[in-house]
C-alpha cells in the first residue's frame, strides 16, 4: 500500500523511487508503509479504538505483501465502515486507496483521495486532508510524477503539522524528504529527514529514528561531508541496537564502510566491512538459513542471505549513492558507484538492479561528455527492464533519461524518449479504464432504459389521442342516432370528415419521425441518426466500423460569391455525389453540420479498403460543379478513424477522425488522413509547447535581445531591432520552433504586447540614461496587427510607459497589411499619428502593390535576408535590391538591409544608397545590458575627434 516515496517506518531507508527494487521488497516496503499511515490514523482516533479500525490494521499487517489480498479482505468491511464513520471510515480509505495505487489502479485511488479530502474539509480535519495530499503524492510518484508528486506532500506538510501526532510526521515528513531527494533538492530533503528524526525521537521509537538517519548519511557522503556521514552511520547501529534491530546494525555498519571508503579511510572502511558480514551471519545462524561463503559476504555484504526484512545489501548503497551524485550533477562519482554497483548485481544475478545500475551509468557518462557511450550504456538498461515488464519502474526511469538528455542538448533523442514515455503512460492509463468497463455498462444499460421509457410515454400518448379520437367518433354518432330526422347524409359526410382527419393525422406524424432523423436540406440522414447507429454498434459490443469525417473547404468563400440559395444547392450536389461514393462501398451517410458530413462503412482492420475508400471520396470532387451558370472547383478534407482499434466510445473516434482532418485542412485541394497515435502525439506535443510557452510569459522566461542598425555612410548605430528569445533552463529556445505555434493559437497577441512594452521601457531608459534615443523596431505578428484591440494596446502601451513615440518603429509584414488592405490603411494612419515610425518588414516576400505602396504611411522598407544573401552572387538579385532602394527612395522611404554578413554586401549597398544595414557583419543580437555598452560605446566613439 506504500507508494514509490512513502518510506517504511521500521526499515532502514529504502532506496530512492529512482532506482528499480526486487519484488519481495517491494512488497515489504508496501505493508511498512501502510503500518505508518495506519500508525497515525489510530493516533487520531486516539484510546478509543473501534474494532473496524483494528480489523483494518490486522489486515494490513498480515498481507501487506500482497495487495490483492488486501484488497479482497477489505472488501468486506466497506459497509460497516461507512456505517461507522469517523476515524474508522478514514482508515478504511487510506489503506483501500493504497492498496489500489500498489495494483496500478490509479482511478480507485483517485476516489479514496477525493473521499479523504471532502472528510477533511466537512470536518475540518486536518490529519484526513494530510493523509488524503499524502495519498495523491503516492500515487503520482507511482506514475513516475515525481514532480507533482512533490507540490502534493509540500501541501500536505501544514495540515500534518497542525496535529499533535508524531506518527503523522514521522509518515509525511519522510515521504517529503525522500521526494525532495528525487526532484534534487538535497538540502531540503536533509532538513525533512532531521525532522522526522526528530518525530521518530519524540516517538520513542529508536528504530524509527534510526531510519531518519540512515536516509541522511548517503546524502552527507554525497556532500563530501564525511564526519557528519560517519556520526550518523554511529547513530544507525546504536539504535538499532536498542531496538533489537540486527538489520539495522548492518546497515549502519555498511554506511560507515562507505563513507570511510569515500573520505579515503580504508582501513576503517575494511574493519566496518567486516562488522557488518559478522553480524548477518549471526543474523542467518539465527534463522537458521544457510551462512554464505565469507568471501562472498564480504564481497558483496549482501543481508538477503540471512532472508531477514529491511536489510540493505552493499549495492542497494551505491546504487542510492549513484542517484544522488547523479542529483547533485557529480557525474565522476556517479559513474564510480554505477559501476560498482552494476558489477556486484551481476555477480549476484541480480538482474533487476544491474539493469537499474546501467541506466545510472549511462546518464552519469552522458553528463561527462561521453553522449555515443552514455546512450547505449542506458538503452540497455531500459531494455532490460521493459524485458521483465516492470512498466510503473520503466516509466519512471524513461522520466529520469528524458530530462538527463534535455540537459545535455540531446533535444532530439528525448523527444523520441518523450513519446515513448507518452505511449506507455497512455497504455498505463488504458490498463486503469478495463476497471471502469462493467460502470460503463452499467451506465449504458440506464441510457438505453431511459429511451425505451421515453418511447413508451410517447406510445402511451398516441394511444390516448386514438382513445380520446374514438371517444369523439362514438359521440357523434350518438348524436347523429338522436338526430336521426337530420338525415343520414349529414352523418355520412360528418363520419368521412373524421376519417380524412385521422389520414391527415397520421401523415404528419410519419413527417415528424422522418424530419427527426433527416436534414432537411440534403435529404440525408442527421446527427441524431449517426448517434443512433453508433451508440447501437457500441451496445452489440461485436462489431467494429470505421468511422469517416467530411468537410468542405473554403465554403464560407463560395457561399459569399454565389448566395445562401445556391450554396445549398451546390451542397445537394456535394451531398448527392458523397452518397453514391459512400453508397458503393456499402457504408451511410449523414448531414453533421454545416459543411460536414459523416459516413459508417462496418467493417475494421482492413486499411487497403479504407484507403480505397477515402480516395474514392476525394475523387468525387475531381469534377468541377455547375451553379448559377457557373463552373465551381470544390475541395474536401477526410478524416477517418476505427471503433474499436483507435477509441472505446463514438464520442471519442468521432473526435479522432475530426483530429486527422484537421492535421491537413489548411492543404490545398482534396486530401484525406487516416488517424494514427503519431497525430495524437503531435498535438499533444503542440499543447505541451503551448502550456510551457504560458508559464514562461507567467514565469518571466522570456527575454528581449537587441540587434543593432549601423547607418551609412557614416557607420554609427542609428537603432536596434528588438527580438524576442526564451531561456528554457539553461538553454535557449528558437524562435522558429515557437513562434509559428504562438501565432496558430493565438498566443502571439499576449506575447506581442509584452515584448512592445518592453521594448518601449527599454528605449525609455536610454533616454532618461543619457545613452542617447537610438530608434527600436518591434516587429508585429500578422494575427497581432489584424486584432480588434491591438490600436487600444498599443496606445495604452505607450501610455504607461512614457516612451517617446518617436523612438518607437512597428515592422509590419506586407501579408499583414494587405490581407484587407483598405481597413489596414486606415489603422496606418491612426498609428502614424501617434507619433510612431512604420516599416513594411522583409519586404519582396509578400505582394504589396505599388498602388498601395503609395497609400500606406510609411517611413522604411526592410529588403529580406534572402535576397541579400545572394548579392554579388546573383545578377537578379542584384537587380532587384537596387530597383528597391531606387523606388523607396522615389517615394520617400529609407531604406534597410537584413542579414548583411559580409564586407563587400555592405560595400555594394553603400554604393546603392541604402540607408541602414543590419546583419551578423557589424552586431549579433544580444542582451539589454550588452546592446547599452555598444550604444554607449559609440557615442564615446562620436566625441573623439576624427
């Protein structure tokens, strides 16, 4: 019941989450862990103990090694536990949760977390909402969360330590320190674990407070603080020898033998050697077991020979040493105790930990420099252990190799880590949904007795019109009878009368049930009846089908040049074609929405037939369509996915499909996309990207760097181009590997606006420093100049700031501003009049016009970097950038030279006329800080005399 980071109370420390355990221990550190959370809900319950809590703890303590016993013998008190309540319900909870969480059934636990927390939040208990934070930190260390695992037990500390229980403490301190540890945080692990030393202390409980110390001394050896390691390892045996512990004594004998080992005191180190295999073979003489050879002890000082619990063997220390040197960025030490740690596994056959060795070692050469070797050394390891399909493990270490890989510049390889990492916690997560099946069902069924009782009330009603219309009948007949002397004529055309109402009656409720499942545009069958067809697939649960979504492209445009009439009559045609297509291949077609369409073909797990398919559906398209007198090219995108292959519900394929479609809609002319997991991957790794990119606008990560403008002829920086960089850690992003993506989601408008403020607070502290007004260009993101607001920022901007307009150019790219060029013209003007400069940017790119050109107020035009990476090189490109610098001129614009590089560049745009020149030749980019040195620089520079 004990997660990765929960440390067993009377147990040495275990080894850190990072490093893998055989399953016998795992599972002793499994009941230890459930002793300690049970120790402390029994606290809290306090003298008097109810029998439901007792039976819990009995449980607990006689198959805390199998937590599926655990979970079948607590079955059964899960009734009278709710019954009773109280201290009783929590303990159920815990240990329910925990066991679950053990058995990598995360979404039970997840219940036993949401349970624990209302409790403490009803009753304003702290010690349930510490056990239920601590609950979830478990579990997400489970998953090999460690991270978030971390931000749950930090929130779990204050409500811990609002009790008066030192159990609780010693439980969620221990657990803290441990995954402190993981995230690298060694001082903040060494101060939790003397905290529950302290607990275990106030405790009276020598073995629990030797466990605190045992946790601490690896992590002072690894601070090179040998003393305190050596004091500590003392502490180990001394109270283990008080609390009869004989483990323990080992275990602070091998610790003293390590830390001597390190601090070069080998003769020490040898006689603790030697005190620790004299004590495990008292110890395996006791149990009667078989005593190991004495060079094999002392190789090895492997406790598991004596079978006794919570002994740690001599490689189970190096490989906690190697973790944490590895924390610490030690990478020589690291790789020293990997090594040994491997060699001792192996000697042993111990395959698990060899493997877990080797995936230490090779992250430990991969940080010194070693890559190639480094690489291999932790593929195999992580080989290995997906060899024994140890997956919560082999997630964990796939996490600890991503991130050791993004440190080193690998970005490459761990992103194809990443989504390896991403597919096994998708198969992780799929493996806890098998649980929720019968639920689901369950769910289904009440669905499905809902409609028929819905049909039932409207049967019913029917039959009470047909009673309530019989009812009528006889009474004018009656009536007919007593007037008998009006004729029967009368009474014949009344009874006709009725029965052409009922014929009309009838009609219009057959036109009811055929408009509820039909459109009434195409005549095709709607949503209502695709959900119909698929929600009765999933019931039958024997048949698989493939599921195809259609969408016209560009039909707002069409619509907009034809008219709403004869754009429905163009989609009766686009409808009428898909049908005969979907038709032939035996499948339906329904009307979505608007311009999309879906088809049903039931059939799965035959991709040359849907490829046939779906080419089939395109080519429908080939033919132009007449409309209005006119000809019309329509093009499609298809997307296509598989019940039951790619998802559980026709919700979700439904979904999928849409999401292949919409990986290739901005295509031009007709395409179509079956789904694959690699497309889920991308967007995932979209939305990844994208929630970083928020934190690091959150966060400050991002920063403006400055590129300087040198003037000609006479070579003084006359302006910097402001560019926009973020520092992720210690690397630097591309831009080209965000920016793009900040402009599809919108995330560009907010990006945009901080980097013109702070791009205006920058020109405003060269001003006010004297450094001089040099002009700053910002460039404007194309969906930024288009948005509704953008004139309010940027005058709010300026505003706040109190820059100099003046100082101030915006660079707007030629599709920006001709995308509706005459509302762009009016929106020049308006920022013109604020003060500011205006550029149009990488200029012969785009397809401004002359005319325009004329129209728009500006001040400079920006020749790309393309066409001056070819001058002097290229007679057209010559041509070009001259004819350039001649208009602008001729219509009263500067001009300036992107990506200048080279002397003779700048010599031949010198001889042309150009104004400024910007490239790697005369300034890289560069910080604030660095870009004022230059900018103070020149000015010095302008004072000497020539």
């Amino acid at each position: 019941m004990a997660s990765s980071t929960t440390p067993p109370p009377d147990s040495p420390r275990r080894r850190r989450a990072t490093v893998a355990r055989p399953a016998a221990r795992g599972r002793l550190h499994l009941a230890a862990s459930a002793f300690v959370l049970l120790a402390a809900l029994a606290w809290c319950q306090g003298a008097h103990a109810e029998s439901i809590m007792q039976q819990v703890f009995d449980i607990e303590a006689r198959y805390g090694n199998e937590p599926n016993d655990v979970i079948a013998h607590l079955r059964a008190l899960e009734v009278p536990a709710r019954a009773s309540g109280g201290d009783d319900l929590r303990a159920f909870l815990a240990a329910w949760g925990y066991a679950h969480a053990a058995t990598d059934k995360p979404a039970v636990a997840d219940a036993a977390v949401e349970e624990l927390t209302d409790i403490g939040q009803r009753t304003h208990d702290p010690a349930a909402i510490a056990s239920a934070y601590t609950l979830k930190s478990s579990q997400l260390a489970f998953a090999g969360q460690e991270r978030a695992a971390f931000g749950w037990i930090e929130e779990a500390l204050p409500y811990a330590r609002k009790t008066a229980s030192p159990d609780l403490h010693y439980w969620v301190e221990m657990s803290a320190a441990d995954l402190a540890m993981n995230n690298g945080q060694i001082d903040e692990g060494i101060r939790l674990f003397e905290d529950a030393a302290k607990s275990g202390r106030a405790l009276n409980n020598p073995r629990r407070e030797a466990q605190a110390w045992q946790s601490l001394a690896p992590m002072h050896i690894v601070k090179g603080q040998f003393a305190q390691a050596l004091h500590e390892a003392r502490l180990v045996r001394e109270l283990g020898a008080r609390s009869t512990d004989d483990g323990l004594v080992v275990v602070g004998w091998m610790w003293e033998s390590l830390a001597a080992a390190a601090d070069g005191q080998a003769q020490r180190a040898a006689m603790a050697r030697e005190q620790a295999v004299k004590v495990q073979r008292e110890i395996a003489t006791k149990l009667g077991t078989t005593v190991p050879a004495p060079a094999d002890i002392v190789e090895t000082m492997n406790s598991q020979a004596g079978q006794v619990a919570w002994l740690s063997s001599e490689q189970d220390g190096l490989m906690t040493l190697s973790g944490d040197y590895l924390a610490v960025r030690n990478y020589a030490k690291a790789a020293d105790a990997a090594a040994r740690a491997k060699q001792q596994s192996e000697s042993q056959k111990d395959a698990d930990t060899a493997a877990h060795a080797l995936i230490d070692l090779g992250m430990a050469d991969i940080g010194l420099g070693k890559v190639a070797l480094g690489k291999d050394e932790a593929d195999a390891g992580l080989r290995a252990l997906e060899r024994v399909k140890r997956d919560p493990e082999l997630l964990i270490q796939l996490n600890r190799y991503i991130d050791m890989l993004e440190r080193s510049g690998e970005t490459r390889e761990a992103l194809v880590r990443l989504r390896q990492s991403l597919v096994l916690e998708n198969e992780l997560a799929r493996r806890d949904r098998s649980s929720t099946v019968v639920a689901l069902q369950r769910q289904s069924s009440l669905t499905e007795h809902q409609r028929q009782v819905e049909q039932l009330e409207h049967e019913n009603a029917l039959q009470s019109m047909e009673l309530s219309r019989r009812s009528n009948e006889r009474t004018l007949m009656l009536l007919l009878a007593a007037v008998l002397a009006i004729g029967v004529g009368v009474a014949a055309r009344l009874y006709l009368r009725a029965r052409q109402s009922n014929r009309q009656l009838a009609v219009t409720n057959e036109k009811l049930a055929h408009a509820s499942l039909h459109d009434k545009v195409t005549g095709l069958l709607n949503r209502r009846a695709m959900e119909a067809d698929t929600h009765a697939i999933e019931l039958a649960g024997t048949e698989s089908y493939c599921y195809v979504t259609i969408s016209v492209k560009q039909f707002g445009l069409i619509v907009g040049s034809v008219g709403h009439q004869l754009g429905d009559a163009l989609l009766c045609q686009i409808a009428a074609r898909l049908d005969q297509a979907v038709r032939r291949f035996e499948g339906r077609l329904y009307r979505v929405d608007g311009v999309t369409f879906g088809a049903l073909f039931h059939f799965g797990h035959d991709p040359r037939r849907l490829d046939a398919i779906l080419a089939a559906l395109t080519a429908t398209m080939d033919a132009p369509f007449e409309i209005g007198n006119q000809d019309l090219i329509v093009s499609i995108g298809v997307g296509a996915s598989e019940y039951p292959k790619d998802a559980g519900s026709a919700d979700e394929v439904a979904r999928l499909a849409e999401l292949a479609k919409l990986q290739l809609h901005a295509d031009p002319g007709n395409s179509f996309l079956v789904y694959d997991t690699r497309i889920g991957e991308h967007q995932r790794d979209k939305l990844r990207m994208e929630s970083r990119m928020l934190k690091a606008l959150e966060h400050g990560d991002f920063e403006l760097f400055y590129q300087g403008q040198r003037g000609l002829p006479d070579g003084r920086i006359c302006g910097f181009e402001a560019l926009l960089r973020w520092r992720d850690g210690d690397k630097m992003i591309s831009p080209a590997e965000f920016i793009p993506l900040a402009e599809e989601t919108g995330l560009i408008v907010r990006i945009g606006a901080w980097v013109l403020e702070q791009a205006c607070r920058q020109a405003k502290a060269w001003a006010d420093s004297g450094a001089g007004k040099p002009l700053v260009a910002v460039n404007i993101a194309p969906r930024q100049f288009n948005h509704p607001d953008f004139l309010a920022t940027v005058r709010d901007t300026l505003a706040r700031t109190g820059v100099d307009p003046r100082q101030i150019e915006l660079e707007i790219t030629e599709g920006s501003v001709m995308n509706d060029a005459e509302t762009s013209i009016a929106q020049l003007h308006a920022l013109r009049e604020l003060g500011l400069h205006l550029a149009i940017d990488d200029f012969g790119t785009g397809y401004a016009s002359l005319s325009y050109l004329r129209r728009f107020p500006l001040d400079r035009l920006k020749i790309d970097r393309s066409f001056i990476k070819q001058l002097t090189t290229s007679e057209q490109d010559d041509t070009i950038v001259r004819t350039v610098i001649e208009l602008a001129h001729t219509l009263g614009l500067s001009v300036t030279a992107e990506g200048v590089e080279t002397i003779e560049q700048e010599t031949v745009l010198q001889g042309w006329g150009c104004d400024v020149i910007q490239g790697f030749l005369r300034f890289r980019p560069a910080p604030a800080a660095a870009a004022t040195a230059s900018l103070e620089k020149d000015k010095l520079e302008a004072l000497q005399p020539a």
